[in-house]
C-alpha cells in the first residue's frame, strides 16, 4: 500500500468535494484539450497553417502525454502524487493560456505557439492521469474505490464523448474556439481549489534505482519519427527521401529500444510482463479501446470538408456516444462484480469494433454514412462503458510484487496514449458516393 507523509493523512478522508476536483482536472485533458479533434478542421484556415502541421497539433498532445507519463507516474512515487497532481494542474492553464493566445496569420510564430501549447497539455496530462488515479487507489478502499473509479472514468471517457459535441458548440458560437481554453484555465483553477489540503502521498519503501535515460530517448526517437510520418506524409511525400528516412529512424530506433529494454536491470518498460498471456490479453484489449479514439479526427474531419458540415453539426454525430457512455459506466461495474474482468472487456471491445467498423465505411452515399456513423459512435460509447477501468491482474504472477504500484499501471498509461490514438492519419481525398471533394 501507499504511505501518506502529512501526520494527519491516516484520519484524513475524502469527500465528494475532494473527488469532484479529481474529475475537474481529469476532464482538462479529456474534454477540453480534445476538442482540438472536432474544432481544428474549422480553425486552421483562420489561424492560417496548413492542414497537415493542424493534424500534427492534434496528435502531438496524447503522443507527449504518453512518453512522458512512466516519467512523471515515477516522479509522482518519488516526490509525491499531489505534488505531481497540482504541476499538471498548473501545465494544463499554461498550455491553455499559450493556445488561446495563438495569433492568426503569423507563420511560424502562430505555429509555434499552437504546438507549443499542444506539448504543454501534453506534459499536463502526463502528470494528471498517473497521480490522480494512485491517489483514488490509496485514499479509497473496497466499493468506495470502485465507485470512484468510476466517477474519474466519468471524466475520462465522459469527457471524451462530450469534447466533439463541446468544441462544436463553442466554435460557433459567439464566443468563439478560443473560449474553450480560458474555460479550460478556469476549471483547473477550481480543480486546484477543490483539492486544496490533499495530504502528500508517496510509494512505500523502495529500492532505489536509476533511471532508464537512454531507453526514453529511443522511445521518443522512434514514436515521434512515425507519427511525424503518418501527420505529414502528404506534404513530405510517403515514398519520398524523407519519409523514407523517418521510416528508417523508426525501425533502428525500435530495434536498439528493444534490445536496449531487454539488457537493462531496470528498464523503462519492462517487456518481461508480456509473457504473461493475462497481461498481454488485457493490455491489448486496452489498446485497441484506447486506439480506436483516433477514428474521431478521420470521421469528424471527413463530413466537415466532404459534407460541409460544421463542427457543431459533426459533433451532434457523436452525442450517442457521449450518452452511451456516461449510461453504461456503472452498468460495467456491476458486469465486473458480478463476471469478473475477463467477459466485460471481451464484450466492450467486440461492441467498440463493430462500432469502428460501421465509421469506416465511407464508401456509401453521405445521407448512408451520417446514419452509419451515428450507431457506431453510440456502439463505441457502449463498449467503453463495458469495459473494465480495474481488470483484475490476480493471474498475472510477475505483477504480484511488493511495490505499491506494480510496472504494469505504468505500462498501461503508456500504451494507452504513446500509440494508435496518438496517431492522426490524413483524411482521404474524395468522398466516393456523391462524389464531394474535399477542400
């Protein structure tokens, strides 16, 4: 268990007060920096920056957030989750400030600034997501535990089914897209207020150990070369010199990465755990959820330029997944209470893939596909609620360890975000049906 360095953190409780402040700072990166998924199509021609650099900008922040996260989740143990909570707190109204402020129609300056701030959210979320879900675990117990697991997946996965529908409704009107960000800025000051008084929370007793420096640089070396290649292909050319040369950049990388992880004592991600059948099962499971979200951009993005459509109007698209979602969170409780994490996640992602399949068809009539992607979305939104946000690890020897959090929470946030949804592919060219153009 975790061990709190305030003299009155064994009496100390939480309230439903100290928990709204959790979800508060949880849904600054799920609601508010994700909008940028359903609003940059509209903004990028006001802002004056091409559309692959504005594809960039969408995907930079999940692929900071999640090389980062092992580093800040290892900081958090060390220094202390509430510490680590408030830093990204205060990352989250910076990179909101900095975006709000991006100029229009100043090059590199409006560049610049937009990626800049992109990162910053990024770091924001790194810090976020790992410290507050070890202080849920290590303030709460039993059904407590469970019920607010689910709140903070409320503000995950809720969070991400309302950021299209959110970011819509504010891009047009008339306050514009950048009020996003200085509500943004106002709900993680009141997040900060709400959490004001947390006692520190650190690991317990650890051996101390170095840090695997040179497994994190190939790490970032080989994750930002292929996702510069996949947002930018288009401009760079796919078979060109360049990309050819980040495509090489990529696979050394990934290869002295895994040698270099399988040769440490302590690596940056230890690739033993996947030789456990439970473990792999349950983490690719969770990939596969968590990668699917980069279908938004391609779904959102391709009815804006191809239908004309708004970011409003394509964020209505996505309201039964916001619904479906937010309904069937506590209906996945009770499913992981009663079957245990194994039938749950199943389910979730067989309904989660059968919703992805129903967005990509976009070879049918446009009127087709608007009522095709509106099942889909609410199909997705029901598979993310079955899931389990706890799957059990029982099975899993090499994660029955005496450290308070095992490698495999850290293991999990980074694929969760340092792959498929960091991952913004270009939109096609042509709509095939009623023949629309993309601008």
């Amino acid at each position: 268990m975790s061990s709190t360095s305030a003299a009155d953190a064994k009496t100390w409780l939480p309230n439903d007060k100290w928990l709204l402040g959790v979800v508060l700072a949880v849904i600054t990166f799920w609601l508010f920096a994700q909008t940028l998924l359903n609003v940059i199509p509209g903004i990028s021609g006001q802002l004056g920056v091409e559309k692959t650099l504005a594809n960039l900008s969408v995907s930079i922040t999940s692929l900071f957030s999640g090389i980062f996260v092992v580093v800040a989740g290892g900081l958090a143990d060390r220094l202390g989750r509430a510490k680590i909570l408030y830093a990204g707190l205060w990352l989250s109204i910076l990179g909101s400030l900095v975006i709000a402020l991006t100029p229009e129609g100043l090059g590199s300056l409006t560049s610049g600034m937009l990626l800049g701030g992109r990162v910053i959210q990024g770091l924001s979320a790194a810090c976020i997501m790992p410290a507050s879900m070890a202080l849920v675990k290590s303030f709460y117990e039993g059904k407590a535990r469970q019920r607010a697991l689910s709140f903070w997946s409320i503000g995950s996965w809720g969070g991400s089914g309302f950021c299209s529908l959110f970011g819509g409704l504010m891009a047009t009107s008339f306050l514009g897209w950048r009020s996003i960000f200085w509500i943004s800025i106002a709900v993680a000051l009141l997040s900060l207020w709400l959490l004001k008084g947390t006692p520190e929370s650190k690991a317990g007793s650890q051996e101390q150990r170095g840090f695997d420096w040179t497994g994190l640089a190939f790490f970032i070396i080989m994750l930002v070369s292929v996702n510069v290649y996949i947002s930018q292909g288009p401009r760079i050319g796919w078979l060109g010199w360049i990309g050819l040369g980040l495509l090489a950049v990529f696979v050394a990388s990934g290869l002295i990465f895994l040698w270099t992880e399988k040769h440490r004592r302590h690596p940056f991600v230890n690739l033993d755990l996947f030789s456990n059948r439970t473990f792999t099962g349950a983490t690719l499971s969770n990939l596969l959820l968590n990668g699917a979200a980069g279908t938004l951009i391609v779904s959102l993005g391709l009815v804006q330029s191809a239908a004309g459509m708004t970011s409003l109007q394509s964020g209505l698209l996505t309201l039964g997944y916001l619904v479906a979602v937010l309904a069937t969170i506590r209906v996945g409780e009770k499913l992981l209470q009663r079957f245990g994490p194994k039938k749950p996640m199943l389910w979730g992602t067989l309904i989660t893939g059968s919703g992805i399949l129903l967005c990509s068809m976009t070879f049918v009539y446009i009127e087709q596909y608007i009522v095709l992607s509106v099942i889909g979305f609410t199909l997705f939104g029901i598979g993310l609620g079955f899931t389990p946000r706890r799957p059990s690890m029982r099975r899993c020897p090499m994660c029955r360890t005496t450290r308070p959090e095992p490698p495999l929470a850290s293991t999990r946030w980074l694929l969760r975000w340092a792959t498929p949804s960091a991952w913004r592919f270009p939109r096609p060219c042509t709509w095939p049906g009623r023949r629309w153009t993309l601008s």
